[in-house]
C-alpha cells in the first residue's frame, strides 16, 4: 500500500510482479497491473497474463492482428490459455490447503538442517515455500555439480548463470562469500515430506565431504 500511494504522488501507475506470489499470497488492492505466469502455479509454460484495471490504457508494442483487445497483436495457444485456466482455478481452490502445506514443510526442513546451515533472510518475513540457506566455505558449484538428480540452485533463475553473488543476499547484509556459499531450495504442491527431507539429507552428505 504505501509503495502504491508513493507510485501514485509520482503520477506513476503500480504494477504488481506476482509471478512468485500468484496463487500463494493476496495479491494488494492497490495494484493498477498484476503480472502472473502459469507455470508457476503448476500450469503449463509458455503462457503468462497481465491483469488491467478498468480506465487504465496501455500503448501496445507489437501491432499487427489486434489480439488482446488490440493490446499485443500474435496467435496465442489455446491448449496454454486453457491449461492456465484450470491451474488458476486449482490455485484459489487450494489456496487454504497449499498454504499450510508449504508450512509443514518449511518447518520439518528448517528443524533438519538447523544444526548445519543458518538461514538466510527472516525466519517469519518470508514465503515459507522456501529456503535459502548457507554454509560457510560451501563450494555451491561442486555441490551442484555432486547432486545433479536433485533440483536445487545457487540463486534466482533470473541471475542464473551469471556468476556473480545474489544482490539480494548482498542487500540483506550477507558479505560476498556468505552469499556465494548459499543454496536456495524450492517445494510445494506436489512435494512429500520424505522426498524433501531425503533431498536435504543427500544435499547435507555431499556438504560434509567438502570437509567443512
């Protein structure tokens, strides 16, 4: 709300990145554009949407047939759209249910790993679908490397590859190092308590052969 009032004194209109968050946490009233993608709720990829509020007029940047009430002209998938449409409706349908899924895990997998890796970031302030946790000296590259049938990472997909040590780790008050010696695991929906904490058990293993 006061990142809307602020955008709002500026003339500016707000919009929301929810591309994390649809479908796990209220999307603000304040929003003049929410972006959402499908894949991220369990949909197919390749399809993604951007809500509008009524009186709110975008230039378009392609033009061509029109689509979109003229606002992006191209051909989109009906099979996307559709398969978007039922994961939708699934998110708001399981929107109680999820929430307290993430939650049971989050909880069994920060017990096991409290004695060998702090958490990075607020234990409470955050999505609990998540973990982010470091240890000191990990050689996250060989780690990876060690475990590849796991799917964990060392950042956000939007940096990957790139090298350099998260910028939100950094602004966070993580040195360099710290944030380089950070993984970040992610787990929902589908994902059982044993498969998580057999996960966390290999990734703690591979951890402790690096002789740390």
């Amino acid at each position: 709300a006061q990142l809307a009032a602020i955008a709002k004194a500026a003339g500016a209109l707000f919009l929301c990145d929810a591309v994390q968050g649809y479908g796990r946490e209220l999307i603000p009233d304040e929003c003049d554009l929410v972006a959402v993608s499908a894949h991220k709720i369990h949909g197919p990829k390749g399809v993604g949407a951007l809500w509008i509020r009524n009186g709110i007029t975008l230039e378009p940047l392609l033009h061509g047939g029109g689509q979109e009430p003229a606002g992006r002209s191209g051909t989109l998938s009906p099979a996307l759209c559709a398969g978007f449409g039922a994961a939708a409706q699934l998110a708001k349908q399981r929107f109680g249910a999820d929430h307290a899924h993430s939650e049971q895990l989050f909880r069994a997998a920060l017990s096991h790993v409290a004695v060998d890796w702090q958490l990075n970031g607020s234990r409470d302030e955050r999505y609990h679908g998540n973990l982010n946790l470091r240890r000191e000296g990990l050689d996250v590259a060989r780690l990876m490397s060690d475990l590849r049938d796991i799917a964990f990472s060392a950042g956000s997909a939007c940096a990957s590859g790139s090298g350099r040590p998260s910028h939100v780790l950094r602004a966070t008050g993580l040195s360099d190092a710290q944030a380089k010696s950070s993984i970040r695991l992610g787990f929902g929906r589908y994902t059982t308590e044993e498969e998580l904490i057999a996960a966390l058990d290999r990734i703690n293993q591979t951890a402790r052969a690096q002789k740390l």
